[in-house]
C-alpha cells in the first residue's frame, strides 16, 4: 500500500507540474502576442497619421514631450510586460520548489 501511495503520489506531481509548465508557456505566448500586436498598432497608427495629417502632427504626436502619449503607450504595454514577469516568477518559484520537491 506504501509503494502504492507514493506512486500516486509522483503521479499527481507530474501531472501538476505538466499543468504549471504548460500555463508558463501559455502565458509566454499570450504575452508577446500582446506585445508585438501593441508595437504593430502603434506603428500602423503613425503612419496613418503621417499620411493622413502631415508630418506637423505626426511630429507633435510622437515628440518626447507629449507625456500622454508616452503614457498611454506604457499602459498599453504594461499587460504584456507584466505577463512576462508573471510567468518569469512563476518559472522560477517552480524551479526551486522542484528542487525542494514541494509543489505549492
């Protein structure tokens, strides 16, 4: 009956750890998607407000001193900045506690 709990046991930890490395991945993903698609945007925006407006605004819109644009760029990017981390933090607290053979 020993042998046989402990086997379940290693079961059930494959299968959690599977689960965890299958979600970093996941989120790893989902985040450069994020990432990448805000970058295109951005990009695709200011070229249509080159074509559309005119250097002038294009120039005033993309200006280092104009703060509300530069922050909602930040906030634009912070989602999939943060999902990186996510999953960096989660990667490594997994790593140590499979290490430690706790899998909390």
């Amino acid at each position: 009956m020993v042998n046989g709990e402990s086997s379940n046991n290693d079961s059930h930890k494959r299968k959690g750890i599977f689960i965890v490395n299958l979600f970093i991945k996941v989120l790893r993903i989902v985040a450069n998607i994020w990432i990448y698609a805000i970058g295109i945007l951005i990009v695709i925006c200011g070229i249509f407000i080159l074509i559309n407006q005119g250097f002038v605004v294009f120039r005033q819109t993309f200006s280092p001193f104009n703060i509300i644009n530069w922050l909602v760029v930040l906030i634009s990017f912070s989602p999939g900045i943060g999902a990186l981390k996510l999953a960096e933090r989660l990667e490594k607290r997994y790593k140590e506690s499979d290490v430690k053979g706790d899998i909390r």
